[in-house]
C-alpha cells in the first residue's frame, strides 16, 4: 500500500476544510457539523487506497470505538478514481458488510458516501440532498449511531389523546406531525436552489475544485523524490 506523501495529505485536509466550511457548515447542511469540529468531536482521516476497502473503513471504526468523545469521523480517499456509480456501490457493500460484522446487534457506526460526481436533481427536496455531499474527494463519513438516537429521543413528540369522537379523530389525523431537524435542513435547502442560489452553491463546489486541482499538483511535486546525481 504507497502512502501519502506529507505535502499531499497536508493540502487534502485543507481542501475538505474549505469543503466543510464553505458547504457543510456555511449553508446549514448539517447543523452539528461547526459544533462537533469546534468540541474536537469530529475528526478526518486520509487513507491511500485505491481502490477503497472495507478494511480501511474497519480500522478507523475499530480507533472511533476506542474513543468515545469522538461522534463523527471523514474518511477521505483523495487517490480513488471510481466513478460515483462505483463509490455508492462500495458504500453500500461496506453496508451490508458493517451490520454483517454485529449481527446480534446494531453497528456502533452508520455511514454515508460523498463524491465529486454524485447525480442529483431539484424535482423534490430528498433529490438535492446528493448536490451537498459533492465533496472534492470521493469520502465516507460515519456517524456514531447513539449520538443519532440521542437526537431523535430529544425531539418533542407532542402526546395527544384521542377520546373516542370520530370528529377528533379527523381532526387528529389532519394535524402535521412536527418537522424533524433533518426534513427541515433538507426542504429549506430545495427552497434555497429554486430560489435561484443553485447557481451561487455551485460556484462554491467549482471554486473548491479548482483549488484542490493546482494545490494536489504543487503537493505532488513537493512531494516527489529528489532526482538522483549523475
């Protein structure tokens, strides 16, 4: 397996903080991403594979599950070259494989796969969803799955109760169930692109690009070895 070379990994952590920044946390993608880096509770990791592996994935699960403070982890594959067909493929493999590896109970971890090409569309707030995890390097990110529960079990859940009147019955059925924290992230952000910002988020992902491709070159030079003397 080749390692990274310094300068490389140095301009790819950088590259994913302009990412996160300018995109995840700039536009509310995710509205724990700025909390969790601030609290040191996130943490990115760059791996050299290509192609990617489950294993990789298990090594930095198997360091996550030794450090409790840490709830969310980037795992970075700046070499892979697969296409977004392919990277969903593997994330969906690596799926199957996470829960496979506790089959008696719930994977500590649950993931979701980032890459520069993944398809969206603007028809429904879920189909946009794929347009902010464009990220300048194909990534998996994990989750630590009781901070998800711990989430969900904050919500308010509004107890109603129902006395029997089919007229409150029809009203209780009328009545919207509260919006979760992630429906509200995703339509806001549809709201967003149909209001003409599309264009101004996608400058953001272009400009990213550009960055990552001189910067990975000038890494890439820096990192070579010193041609031998005659």
């Amino acid at each position: 397996m080749n390692l990274l070379g310094a300068a490389l990994e140095r301009e790819v952590r950088r590259i994913n903080l302009r990412f996160n920044r300018e995109i995840i946390e700039g536009l509310g993608v995710c509205p724990y991403a700025r909390v969790a880096r601030e609290r040191a509770q996130s943490i990115v990791f760059v791996r050299p594979e290509d192609p990617p592996t489950h294993g990789a994935l298990f090594e930095v699960i198997d360091e996550l599950l030794a450090r409790p403070e840490v709830e969310v982890a980037q795992v970075i594959f700046p070499r892979v070259r697969a296409s977004a067909h392919d990277f969903s493929a593997f994330s969906a493999s690596f799926g199957e494989a996470n829960a496979a590896r506790t089959p008696r109970q719930r994977p500590a971890f649950v993931h979701a796969a980032f890459h520069p090409g993944l398809a969206y569309g603007t028809e429904t707030p879920p189909r946009l969803v794929p347009f902010f995890r464009r990220s300048p390097d194909p990534m998996i990110q994990l989750v630590r799955l009781a901070v998800l529960d711990s989430i969900h079990a904050s919500k308010p859940r509004g107890t109603q109760f129902f006395d029997g009147d089919p007229a409150a019955m029809l009203e209780l059925l009328r009545q919207k169930r509260p919006e979760s924290v992630t429906d509200r992230i995703t339509r806001e952000n549809h709201e967003r692109a149909l209001a003409g910002e599309l264009e101004r988020i996608q400058a953001l992902h272009d400009d990213i690009a550009r960055d990552r491709e001189a910067s990975y070159a000038r890494a890439a030079a820096e990192d070579a070895p010193p041609e031998a003397s005659p």
